[in-house]
C-alpha cells in the first residue's frame, strides 16, 4: 500500500450510469422487456407485477448502495472473463487499493 503505482483512481465510466429518457437505463430496459414478453404471452399482470418489482427493488438498492450497483457488483464480484470483456479500460479488481 506504500507503492503509489499500486494506487488507482475509480474510472468515470463506472461512477457515470446511462439514461433513456431520463430514467437509468439499468431500471427501465430490463422491466420493459420483461413487461413485453409476458404482455405479448398473454400474462399481463404477472408481467407488471414483475416489472414493477425490479424497477423498486433496483432503486431501493441503488439508493442504499450507489447508483452503479449492477456495473459495481459485476466488477467487483463477477468472474474473472466477463470482467475483462466488459471493463476493458479497468484495472483488475485484484488491485483493491483506489483513491476516492
């Protein structure tokens, strides 16, 4: 923790989250999809019902745990592949040492 090249500052791109239509895109894509598939499979209720249930629950965690939980949670905790394929400007999460 002595070597400043062991230091590393939290990349924007995970502190910076995407919108649609000013909503985070992470709470809505995900309960439109979902909503639609079961809309279309004739099971409209259930699909409201699961839909609403991520969009609160996601907000919920984002409001306890920051806005980028989901990018945070893959990056920290995720499988070593699917990290380097989706953080390809990142640091490996090894490297637990940042400066905030």
């Amino acid at each position: 923790m002595e070597n400043p090249r062991e230091f590393y500052a939290l990349p924007k791109h995970l502190n910076n989250g995407k919108t649609l239509v000013g909503l985070p895109i992470d709470e809505v894509l995900p309960s439109v999809i979902f909503f639609t598939v079961l809309f279309f499979s004739k099971y409209e209720l259930t699909g409201f019902v699961g839909a609403t249930v991520w969009f609160v629950g996601l907000r919920t965690l984002k409001s306890q745990f920051g806005d980028n939980v989901i990018a945070l949670s893959i990056y920290w905790f995720g499988s070593k592949s699917v990290a380097e394929q989706v953080f390809k400007r990142s640091p490996q999460s090894t490297r637990r040492y940042w400066l905030f």
